[in-house]
C-alpha cells in the first residue's frame, strides 16, 4: 500500500515537470514576434546601420519552406533531409531459470533489446516564407520529425547488421542469447517541407541566422522550435497536452496522498 503510494507521488511529480515543459513551451509560441522574413531582414539592416552588424537579438516565429541546395541523404532510406536519425536495435532472447514456491525449476525466454548504433546528422538550411530566405541553425531546437524507416531485420553476416552506409556490431549479449532481428528505424526533417519555427534570429558573421536564444550569463527560457505543425495547431496540440498533465498529477497526487496515508496508518 505504501509501495503504491509513492509510486503514484512520484509519477504526480513528473507530470508536474511535464506541464511546466509544455507551459514554457506554450508561453514561447505566445510571446515571439510574428514576422516576414522580408519585414526581418528590414529590421537587421536598420539595426545594422544605427549600431553596426552583430547587435540583432529578435525572438520571432516563422512559417515557410526547408529550402537547401545540398541536403544530407539519410542512411536508410536515402531520403534528402536537412536533419535524421538512425538508430539499430538488437532484439535477443536469453533463457532464464525460474524456481516456484515449491523448489521446482523450469526455463523460460526473457526478450530483451540493446541499442547497436544511433547516428544522427543535421546541417544549417534556409527557411523560404515567400518574401524572402532566412538561414535556420537547428542545433539545440526541438524538432518534429518524419519517420521513414521501422522495420525488423533478419540476423546477417555472422554477427553483423547491415543498413545504409555502415556495419553495425550485433553487441555482445548475454551467454546463451538468441538473436532474433535488428529493428531498423529513422526519422527525418526532409527538404521542401512547410515548418513553423521559433527562435531567435540574429546577424552575427554578417548573415542573418535563427537560432537557439542564448541570454548572456544566464540559461535562457525561451525555446527554440522546428515544428510541421502551423502556429495554431501547435498552440492547441500543446495547450492540450499542458492540461492533460495538470489533471492527471492531480488524480496521481490524489491517489498517492491517500494510499499513503491508509498505508502508513495500517502498516501495509
């Protein structure tokens, strides 16, 4: 009963860390400034002009199109992208030994999974909103993906799994395990794609850029978004999500606090 309880306590408390995540992540889609890139690039050169290059600290939100005239091709799929991911992952059986409540063993496959190899690759692209191009450095952002590849293949080449560009080690395991396959998957930001982002475009290097907001000296709270999602389906998705946290942390705070409770006063 005690067990129980805490339990609950404990998955109340990261629900609270999950409203408060998507709360900020709502407060930034809010408060950035919404802007043409044509009416941006106005904004640098006059700040340019007045101040000298590298003084443009703008948070905004944009929507347009991955443009890039040399994308990446991810590993799998060879799919032109600005960003992806691949990951291999083993999947094993081990057999354990059991022995029940009256000293009588009996062996059974336990599955497990190990992560063989995780690749992940992105590079800078321009953002094309009809008025203009702007270049967007996704590092550090929180990007939504494309998944192009998930499936599950056959054990190769004594010990070996192959997809893509590379040869990935099968792991080592446990003594007597059993491959049963490597599950395959990637994800991709593909080029000529719509995106809404948020962030901060600045004119360092003499090239306006969005980017991950820093503030000097201080960790910064607003966030740097890629989505593939409009501003409004955004807001909406993530508002949704911030009160489903709220109300499920109350219903686990609730049930934790009472089970807590009964336990501590039967001790059970």
């Amino acid at each position: 009963m005690k067990f129980l309880g805490v339990f609950f306590l404990v998955i109340g408390v990261i629900l609270e860390f999950v409203r408060r995540g998507n709360a900020a992540k709502l407060l930034s889609i809010k408060s950035a400034n919404s802007t043409s890139i044509k009416e941006l690039l106005a904004i640098a050169r006059h700040i340019a002009d007045e101040l000298g290059s590298g003084n443009l600290r703008e948070y905004v939100k944009l929507q347009g199109k991955i443009v890039c005239a040399e994308p990446l091709r991810s590993e799998l799929k060879q799919e032109p992208c600005v960003y992806y991911n691949m990951s291999v992952t083993r999947i094993y059986e081990v057999p354990v030994v059991e022995t029940d409540e009256e000293g009588n063993a009996r062996e059974k496959l336990v599955r497990h999974e190990e992560r063989v190899t995780n690749n992940t690759r992105m590079i800078s692209f321009l953002l094309d909103d009809g008025t203009g191009t702007l270049r967007v450095d996704p590092v550090g952002s929180t990007m939504e993906t494309i998944q192009v590849a998930s499936e599950l293949r056959e054990h190769l080449l004594g010990g070996e799994a192959r997809g893509g560009e590379g040869d990935y080690d099968a792991g080592s395991g446990s003594a007597g395990s059993k491959t049963l396959g490597y599950r395959h998957e990637e994800v991709i930001l593909p080029i000529d794609t719509q995106v809404f982002v948020v962030g901060t475009a600045v004119d360092a290097g003499g090239e306006v850029t969005l980017r991950q907001p820093v503030q000097p000296n201080q960790k910064s709270d607003q966030k740097f978004l890629i989505s593939l999602q409009n501003e409004d389906a955004l807001a909406k998705a993530t508002m949704n999500a911030a009160n489903g946290a709220k109300w499920a942390m109350a219903v686990c705070l609730g049930i934790g606090s009472v089970l807590l409770v009964v336990g501590l006063a039967t001790g059970r």
